[in-house]
C-alpha cells in the first residue's frame, strides 16, 4: 500500500515554474533517492511533502494516519531546549498516544467494552507496539547514541553544540519519532563512518518509506532501492538500485547519440539528392518533398540533441586540471614512534609509517581519532621527515590557508601567480562566473564557497605532494567524481581523508586507518579494509560450545485431569508470554538498537502480539454475546 502518492506536482519560484508534472508513489520500505542537479528542486520538493511549503498545482494522496519527519540542513530553532527535549519533542504523538491509552484503559476499567474504545485501543496500542512500546524513549536514546552522541551529551542545551553536531541531532530527532514517511536532505553530512554505517543498517530495518536526498555514492548504493530524477522541470522514476539508474542514462544517452547519427547521414543523403536534381524539371517535385523531409528531420535531430544535452548536462561540474608537478625524492614523508595528542588526550600512539612517491594512501578513522591533527602536523613537519623536493599543497576543513583580504581573484592571484585570464578561467571552473563573483570578498564568503575556492588554489599550486582533508564537502555527485577522475590520473603524491567511501574505494593504493589509538596499514581502498577487517573479527569470534547429550528425562507420573481452560484464557496467556518476550527485547534494543538479529526478533514479537490481540477482541466479543 502506497504511503503517498504525488500526481503532476508543480511549483513556481519568483514566477518562474521549478518543475511541473512531478508523479511518483512510494510504499512502505521504499527507499527513493532523489536525484537532479543543484537547484532542480530537490529540497523544495521535500518540504512540500512535509507541509512546510505550499505547491502551486498537482495532488498530494498520504495513507490514512501517515506521520511525516523531515530533516534537512536548517539547524534547529529551539537553542534552549536539551538534545534529548528536542528530540523527543519530534515524537509528540507517542506522548499524546500514551495519555490517550492511560484514558481508554480507565475507561475499560469502568466498565466501557464498546466496541468503538476496544477498537481505538487495539489501534492506539499497534501503533504504540509500532515505534517500541512504552520504551520507545530508551530507542530514541539509542538513535542519538548511533549517531555518535555520548550519553552526557543528551542533557546540554542545543546552543552549546556546534553546527555539525546540531545537523545530527536533526537527524536524530527525524529518525526517533518512528515515521511512516521519512525525508532525509544530505543525511550524510558530518557522519563519520562509523555513524555512515549505523544509518545505512538504522534505514534498511526501518518500517517506513524513506526519501532522501545524498551526494555519497556508497550510501546511495548500499540504501536505495529507486530513484526520482528532478531534472529541466520534470520529474523521470527509475525502480531498482542506484547504479541501475545510472546504466539506464548511460543507455538513454547511448541510444540518443545513435538517432541523432542515423538522421544526420539521412539529411545528408537527402542533401545530395536536391543538390543534383533540384533544378531538372523531370525531379524538381521529388526535391521539393526531399526539402520538405529535410526540414522534419532538422526538428527531430534538435529534439534529440536536446535530449542528449539534458541527459549528459554536468550542471557546471567542477574542471578539477591538476598541474603536472616536479618530481619529488623517493620517502615524500617519513614518521617513526610519532605520537599526537591534543593537550593532556593522547589521539595516537608509537605511529611509524612512510608515503612514498606517487603514491595515492587515504587516511581513516572515526571523528575525534586525530586524522586532521595528524595532517596539520605533516604539513607542519612537526615530529615527520619530510623527503627532498617535497612542494606541500593542503586543502584543510578550516581553509585556514585562503589570504582573507582582498577579492575573490585577488586571493588566486596572490596564492597562485596565475595571470588574471588564467585566474579568471580557473574560477569558471569551479563556478565562480562573472565579475560580480570575481570581485566578491573573500570575507563574505558562505562556507561552500570557501572550499570550492580553497580547492581552486589548491588545484592550481603545482604541488607534488597533496594532502586532501575532506574535499568533496559541498560538492555534488557529478563534481565528486570529476575530482575521483583527477586523482587517479595525478602522477605526484596524495593523502586523502575522506568520508566519501567511494571516493577512498577508487583512489586509494593503500590505506592508514587509525584503530584504537593506534595506526595499522591495509592495502588497498576502502573495500579491503572492510574484507580485512571482517576475516580479523570472524577469527575473534568464540567456537560455540559443542552440546552434550542430555540425561534421558524420568518418566512422569499420571496426574488427574485439570480443567481444560478456555480459548479466552488460553489465548490470554499467550499474550501474557508474548508481551514478556517483546519487554526483554526492548531492553536489549534499548543497549544497542543496532542488533540487526534482535531487531528482526522484536518485530516478528511485535506482530505476533498484535495478531493475538485481536484474536482476543474476536473472543471477548463472542463471549459477551
């Protein structure tokens, strides 16, 4: 059954139409990603569907009762409120359900058996069974734990939290207050991997449809099972995996070029034709009808070319053209019993390493684990070796290395030597067009924009050594990729700290990763780190114990006959062991709700109980009668 389905939907922004046609419908567990180029509409879309902005023309259609949650990149308004006030308050109708249970069940006490408040209770009992129970609380707790929250953290004011953290907490509070409908704008941002990881398992086992939109290829991958395309004002639905839709528009494009082929060499032989018998008598009609032909076959060509240029647009994609570098010495960096620390907290200890020339390593870890310390201090040369002929180029998180004086151009200009064309053209690729964009203070720029213009300096340093701390910030699907292309094909030396699997899998010939304070080497990207370290936690793992033959049981001796109880008792005792077993479950989801095996048992409980619960209305109704 549908949870919403979405009929021609239309918007209009200062006049202008957004998109038009939109429809779609989405079940429980589908889990839609929704794709297009930056301002196609995608966040807008999602608002829509949450309510928060009007449409100008379609139809909305949600299944009866349907909860909606949204989370996207506006930090939350409620500064006062403690991280576990504002994300329980995301899950108000489990509060309202609750005291509405408390009334009904006074109400039964009293004596109302009507068959409305048995009913209502039965649904208001389900849908409480649905998020947890009257634990529901406690698994809310442990989403804010799976997205990388201590347990002290719950009780500060959200104004004590930074912006990332309070992106999280959004996320949390969206997931804890157990929706029908689940609308997820960048979820991925300021996850580590460990908290990527949780999602993807949190997403799969979730009963909910789930919408989202993300620029992480490997999450995409591992959670969608379809896509919306939000592309030049429509809207294209792809069912199947990720990469299903990206073969589709390969194929789409493939096919397009071919057409255009096909009438392009028609034209030209039709050409030729008129130009040989269009002024003979005997052949002026047929050239006359040739022309005619010609001119339809123009207008299709330019639909199709139309197509091609709307499946193969790259919305500005970024023009990553890395300078080819000097060769550097054989050790470009060199580290033996290094230990990094921030004040009296030790992040690593006794870390002995070497990169060598031209070779691309990534460096991983979870937050707080002292990757980008580790690099500052490379750049640095603090506590490191750094080999002869070394030129050092740093994209950090901070851009601490932009000159903040001065234009836009100006800091290129300065960082780079790059004459004004040059610095000009740079910009364009990196979607910083026209004067106004040029002349913009450096001081005034959002975010976005610094990184996007810290990776232009960066890009155009003609450094040998690259030391990449979270590049693809900011940066859409298209540009990440066009980067992935340009440091595989960089000859000098990369470092790269990455939250973007993909991007670590494609480019990485070796990786660092930091485990327990401690740094350890794999080969290869981030595909064999996860084989390695899955083979290393299997041999952990303790032999079950081998069973031994139980004594035969001694015979039993006969008892009278007891009265047999009733199919109302019976099944009441059924209930009575079922809601045991989903309470000693819930207990163990409210430690780690991350247990894929538990959470499989507490549903299969869940909805036994529910089945015998309705069983026992049948024959309460029976025996009343």
């Amino acid at each position: 059954m549908a949870v919403v389905i979405a009929s021609n939907l239309r918007k209009e922004l200062a006049g202008s139409v957004l998109f038009d046609g939109v429809s779609f419908s989405v079940e429980r567990k589908d889990r839609v990603a929704l794709s297009g180029p930056n301002g196609a509409g995608k966040t807008t879309l999602l608002r829509i569907l949450a309510g928060g902005t009007e449409k100008h023309g379609g139809e909305l259609a949600f299944a009866k009762g349907t909860r909606v949650a949204l989370h996207d990149q506006r930090p939350p308004l409620e500064q006062e409120l403690t991280l576990r006030e504002y994300v329980l308050a995301g899950a108000r109708d489990l509060v309202a359900l609750e005291e509405e249970l408390r009334r009904l069940e006074q109400a039964m006490a009293g004596g109302d058996h009507a068959q409305a408040t048995l009913n209502r209770y039965a649904e208001a009992q389900a849908r409480l069974e649905h998020a947890g129970g009257y634990t529901w609380r406690d698994r809310a707790a442990s989403v804010v734990r799976g997205l990388g929250f201590a347990e002290e953290d719950l009780d500060r004011p959200l104004r004590t939290f930074s912006g990332g953290e309070l992106t999280r907490a959004s996320l949390a509070r969206a997931l804890g207050g157990d929706p029908d409908l689940l609308l997820l704008d960048e979820p991925t941002n300021h996850l580590d991997v460990a908290n990527l990881e949780w999602l993807e398992r949190e997403l799969a086992s979730l009963d909910a449809a789930v919408i989202l939109v993300a620029h992480d290829r490997w999450f995409l991958e591992a959670v969608t099972t379809a896509t919306l395309e939000l592309e030049a004002g429509r809207g294209t639905f792809f069912p199947g995996p990720w990469h299903t839709w990206r073969r589709e528009k390969a194929a789409r494009m493939l096919h397009a070029q071919k057409e255009v082929a096909r009438v392009q060499a028609d034209i030209a032989r039709l050409e030729r034709f008129v130009e040989r018998f269009r002024y003979k008598k005997s052949k002026a009609k047929q050239a006359q009808a040739k022309l005619t032909h010609i001119d339809r076959l123009q207008q299709e060509k330019a639909v199709k070319s139309d197509q091609i240029a709307l499946l193969s647009r790259k919305t500005r994609g970024l023009g990553f053209e890395f300078l080819k570098p000097a060769r550097s010495g054989r050790t470009v960096v060199q580290a033996d019993g290094l230990e990094v620390a921030i004040g009296e907290r030790v992040l690593l200890r006794d870390a002995t390493f070497a990169v060598e020339r031209a070779e691309h390593v990534a460096l991983v870890g979870p937050n707080g684990s002292g990757k980008t310390t580790l690099l500052e201090r490379l750049v640095r040369g603090e506590g490191v070796r750094i080999g002869h002929g070394v030129q050092v180029g740093y994209f950090s998180q901070q851009e601490m290395e932009l000159e903040a004086r001065g234009s836009v151009l100006q800091c290129v200009q300065s960082m780079t030597g790059l004459s004004r064309p040059d610095a000009q053209n740079l910009l364009g690729r990196f979607l910083f067009s026209g004067w106004d964009a040029h002349e913009k203070p450096v001081s005034v720029l959002s975010g976005g924009e610094r990184r996007r213009l810290a990776l232009a300096v960066t890009v155009a340093s003609g450094a040998n050594f690259l030391v990449l701390d979270e590049p693809t910030n900011h940066l859409d699907l298209e540009s990440r990729e066009a980067l992935e292309a340009a440091l595989d094909a960089f000859p000098g030396t990369v470092l790269l700290v990455s939250h973007d699997r993909a991007l670590l899998d494609a480019i990485a010939e070796r990786t660092l990763a930091i485990e327990d304070g401690e740094l350890r080497a794999y080969d290869g990207g981030w595909a064999e780190l996860l084989r390695v370290r899955e083979e290393r936690e299997a041999r952990a793992k303790p032999e079950p114990p081998v069973e031994r033959a139980k004594p035969a049981a001694k015979p039993r001796t006969a008892k009278p006959k007891a009265r047999r109880p009733s199919a109302l008792e019976r099944i009441e005792a059924e209930i009575a062991v079922r809601e045991a077993e989903v309470a000693e479950l819930e207990k163990k989801l409210a430690e780690d709700w991350t247990d894929v095996d538990v959470l499989a048992a507490h549903k299969r409980s869940r909805d036994a109980l529910t089945a015998l619960l309705q069983r026992w209305e049948q024959l309460f109704e029976q025996a009343q009668a």
